[in-house]
DNA sequence: AGAATTTCCCAAACCGCTTTGAGGACTGAA
DNA sequence: TTCAGTCCTCAAAGCGGTTTGGGAAATTCT
C-alpha cells in the first residue's frame, strides 16, 4: 500500500493525502479525518526510504564506535545508548551503530555528512581537545558530546555529570574521617571523565594538605583485573593506603576480591568508594558490607542526551546546551574512620 | 556531487557512470576507469537514502530490544552486537538498533517488513518456541537466530554453541572429581540456552545415578548479586553442595564473594565453574584461583552470525544453516577433588 | 451583485539513484 | 556493399514520497 494506491482508493490526489497525513493545514478537517481513518484501516505506512530521499531528513542518530575495541567493550557505553535508543524509538528515530569497519571514526562522520545517513550524532567518551568537536561543527552535524572537553573552546552541546565534584566529595568523605593516604583507581584518563575525577581527588586532598603520591594511583581501563591487581598493589605498599576510591563498579568487583584475598576488612582496615553508573547487574546496596558511592545513572543520562539532541535538531539555531548533573555520594558500610 | 553533476563533468550519461561505478559489463574498462578515477577525484559518494529507494535494499540490519530491560541490561549483548556490527560495517551495512519504544518487538518487525527498513534480522535469546521465527518467516525477513528454538519445526537459519554439551562436560568433571552434590545457577529458563545448560548439567548427573534437588538449583537475571545471594543460599544448606556451576562471569564474581564470606576455600572446600563468554571486563584466568570454564566468544559469535546472515540475504534461495560450536571446558585452579 | 479573499485541492516537478529498452557506432562476414 | 552481431551509450521511466505554484469553489467584503 503506497501513497499513490490510498489516494485513488480516496478519490485525491497525493498532494492533498500527503498533507492530510502530515498535518499541513491546506486540508479540510473532515478529509483529514477520512484520510486518516482510511489510511489506518489499509494499514498505510509511508516508505522510510521515499521519505528520507524527498525530505532529506533521515530520521536516524549516529553512535560511532572507534575499531579500538577498549571502548565498546565497556558495558557502559551500552547502557548508555539502551537509554538514547529508547528515547529515539518513541520519537520515530532509528539507532544506527557503527562499529569498526575500514573506515576511521573520522571518516565515518565524513560520510554520514556526505549522504545525509544520520541526522544527528552523539560523541562518547570525549578526551582532552577532542577532534571530533572541531569536525562536527565543520561538517555541520547536529552532535552532542556525552562529557565534556577540557579545551577553552566551548562551541559545542554537552551534558556531564559532575565528576570532578563527586570524587572531591567522595574524597572530602575519607579526609574527614581522617585517612591521609587514600588511593585513586582510575579510568583512563586521556579521557576528560578519568581526568576530571583526578582533579576533584587532588583538589579534595589538597584542602587537608595532603596530596596524591603517584604510586597510590592508576590510570587504565576498567576491568575487573585491573581492579584486582593494582588494589592489591596498593594494599601492599610499605605505607599502604587505608582507603581506596574506584572509578567503577567492574574495579571495585576486583578491589573487593583483593581484599578479602589479603584478609582486609572493608569498612575496617580499609575503606572503599566506587563510582557507580547503575548498571543493572551489579549492585552497589547488594555488596557486603554495602558499598558507599557517587552514583549517577548512565542510562538516565543516555536518555537525556537524546532528548537533547533531538531538540537540537528540531530547532538547529536554538542555543548550546550544556547540563551539568549534579552526582550524590551516598554512605554505606563501605567507609569507616581511618584505622590507627 | 551527485550523480547527475558528475556525469555532466564527464560527458557521459547517468546510466553510464551508475553502471561504470557499479561494476555493469556494458561499459567500457577505458571508461570505467575515466569515471572511476574521476569520481574518487571529486570525492563523489552515492546517495544511500535515493539508492535504497531506487533498489529496495537498505543496506542495513536490524536488532530489535523488547522495552523489557531485564535483556538489554546485559552486558553479553552488547558484546555480541560489537561482534556483528563490526562485520557489518566492513561489508557497508549499517547496524540498526531499535529498544523499547511504543511497539513491542513483534510489531517494529512487522514495520521493518512493510518499509523495508532492514535486509535483514537477527534473533538474540530465543525462547522455548519463540514466536519470533513464526512471524519472521511469515513477513519473508530474512533473519538468524543467535541461539536454537526447542520445538521440533527447524525451519530457520541459526547458530549456537553447545550449551548443553558444555555443561555437561562441565558437570562430568565434577562427578569425576567425586563431587555428588553439584548446584546449578543458572540463567533463566525460559530462554533456551538456559534450559540447555540444565539439561546438559541432569544428564550428566543421571550418568553417575545422581539426580539434581532443586534447592540446588537457580534460575534468573545473571546478576552479580544473584551470584552472590543463591551462591550463599546454596552453601548454607545444611547438606551443602561441594561444587557449584555457574553461568555466567557476573554471577561467579558474586560466588566468589559470597565463598570468601563464608571462608570457604575455592578449589578446595568449593569447586567452581563458570561459563565464560569472553567479556573483555572480566577475566577468569586472572581470578585467584584461576576459574575453572567452559569458554566461547560471545563476540566471536556476533561476528559469524553477521557473516552467515549477510550470506543468506545474498542467496534467499541458499539453504538454512545451522551452526553448532563446540566449547571448551578449560580446567584451571577453581576445581578439585571433592572434600571428604 | 461583483470584487477580493480564503479554503481546499490538484498536476507536476523534484529528491538522486537504478534499470529498462533502444539506438548508434563499430566490427567481421557474406 | 550490405547485413548481422557486438559493444557501448543514452533517454526515459521508475522507486514513493514531499513541495511548489496555481486554479476552482466557497466565503467574505463592499
């Protein structure tokens, strides 16, 4: 069932059916109505395809995935973009995914621009002066970075949590309990997010005049390896630290097994804060003793991002958005006043 | 550039250059190459949207998330769709994501069939007589699914590991071992992999006239917290299990806290085996003890379904594959000999 | 009533590509 | 020289929508 068949079968011409159907408002309210009850009963639907070729609009938003697989294989970044599918899936937008392939993240935004494949794309995981941005804004995509740079340049969309905030926090927590030496566990951070929670971590300690020795930190991806070794790493220095601050849940996963493997006791001889995004199948209150975090849900923030992006095509000539999303700290049992 | 204005800076038709650029034999190699050299030159790019259109293929496959989250939140399916996306992108197919939203998985279906919105489908957890197939063969999608039904119809293209046979072996380790009370936690088993892993895990059991109690025996989410929860559960019963089979990495994060607890020595006092499929996060070798698994790629996995999809949506005509992998029961330091 | 609007609808052009059906320019054979 | 057979190229007709530029009918204004 094509627009040309409804439109005999209504005795109209395409045009009137067209806009009937598209809420034009050349159209008499009773033929709306008769092309609209016609139309559901055919089961009309107008091809996708004849629609993005005569609109030139796509109707889809891009995720491009470097081939580097150490980003996709995070099980962040699927729960963030579940969240923006959702979001996309009720406003009639599809979801592309391109993951590896030939073509470099770069290029692949080269002919989303090119052919118009995308209406829209949403950068993940931004670093330090982020190439990207400068493209998008060049090719003139409607974009929106998840993060954000840590450029002076702020010609761009974003939305981010408070990172920097929350580890100063959750940092601020531990001072104020009096532990001194407190060990940072964290992203990689040649990206902006890691970067910005080392900062907060620094900031916090330098208020107490104390700051981060190099060997108490790390810096890498976050697996449940990594937080096993370089938990137990730390705990095994000659002045070893009593608190352990954690990028993210997989970490804390191998940080615990650590500890329980050396016979620490959490919330005891060691306090332990994870950042935790809200994945679904690891639970933070479920932890025994409970885990104290900075929490803050990524998938919330995928659907947010969505919206915003949306919005941003809608209306392309509407301001920059920039949300800052404040990220709470929660207590547990997991943090205790420093040993003696 | 589009086609019109790069056939009118070469002097040659419309038909020519489509032709010349889409391998036709009616042209010339001599003009072949002018226009080929000529439209790498002007970085010409067809138009996907009017190709499609023009075609009827789009050039793209979908995956479609019921708005149930309980399956996206896990993190093997995203995973497996880096796996096939991958694929995907290097043979110039896009990978269309579409979760939740207002119609449920049946009906987007039933739209990517009408406006051929997709070449192609594929299936991720079927159930017992999944429903999907029925409506897929129906609509003429070409689709594969990740997985088997149970029914006794087999009249689709599929792809699945041996879940049965694997833990079966798994569970014959075990008994050889001298385990007699072995638990099972499980994933949920309506889902056909789940019920194969049971299967496989009572047949094994039958072989030594043993028989499987349920209080030993799990299925749900696979959660680290029900990892954790059921691990514990099933270790405190008063004749406990001597050794527990686990199916995923996610729940034997969970055992394993849950073991060290209760001080319950891994490899010694409790045997563990997880089914590993290859999570970049979470490494069972690096486990202490190393972890005892039976192992497959759940990426690699992505990738030949993509592969074996793309092949069918080649050849409609070609028959159904189907597609058994075996798995391997990699012993490590996580299993012993049943304590006396 | 006649002019000026407004309302409603249409034919046709267009989006950019593929593909059909046919024609012109060669070749080689008769 | 003529005719059939290749080889190469083209004009035009789709694909299925949206959008422009009118035009006829109905309404309002003088």
């Amino acid at each position: 069932m094509n627009l040309k068949q409804l439109s005999k079968q209504l005795s109209l011409s395409q045009t009137t059916v067209s806009r009937a159907l598209n809420g034009y408002p050349e159209v008499r309210e009773a033929t709306r109505k008769r092309v609209a009850d016609e139309a559901a009963r055919l089961g009309y639907r107008p091809n996708a395809h004849a629609r993005r070729l005569a609109t030139g609009r796509s109707h889809a938003i891009g995720f491009v995935f470097p081939s580097d697989r150490s980003v996709m294989i995070d099980p962040l970044f699927s729960d963030f973009v579940a969240g923006a599918a959702e979001v996309y899936a009720l406003q009639g937008f599809e979801t592309l995914l391109h993951a590896g392939g030939h073509e470099d993240e770069m290029a692949v935004y080269r002919r989303f621009a090119e052919d118009g494949a995308v209406d829209g794309v949403v950068v993940q995981a931004p670093h330090v002066n982020d190439p990207r941005v400068a493209l998008l804004n060049d090719l003139q995509i409607p974009y929106i970075v998840h993060g954000r740079l840590d450029s002076s340049e702020n010609d761009y969309s974003w939305l981010d949590i408070d990172n920097g905030g929350a580890f100063q926090k959750a940092t601020k927590l531990l001072t104020d309990l009096g532990h001194t030496r407190i060990a940072l566990l964290n992203g990689p951070e040649n990206l902006t997010y890691a970067l910005h929670r080392r900062k907060g971590y620094e900031a916090a300690l330098a208020e107490r005049n104390l700051h981060a020795a190099t060997p108490y930190m790390f810096s890498g991806v976050l697996t449940e390896e990594n937080g096993y070794r370089e938990a137990k790493r730390v705990l095994q220095l000659p002045n070893r630290p009593t608190a352990l601050l954690i990028s993210s849940m997989m970490m804390v996963s191998g940080a615990i097994r650590a500890c329980n493997e050396l016979g620490l006791a959490i919330g005891k001889q060691v306090s332990l804060i994870g950042h935790d995004d809200g994945l679904p199948f690891m639970n933070a209150e479920g932890l025994v003793p409970s885990l104290t975090t900075t929490t803050s849900s990524i998938r919330d923030a995928g659907s947010r991002v969505a919206e915003l992006l949306l919005e941003r095509i809608e209306c392309p000539a509407s301001p920059l958005a920039g949300e800052l999303w404040n990220v709470d700290l929660i207590v547990r049992g997991s943090t205790g006043p420093a040993p003696r």
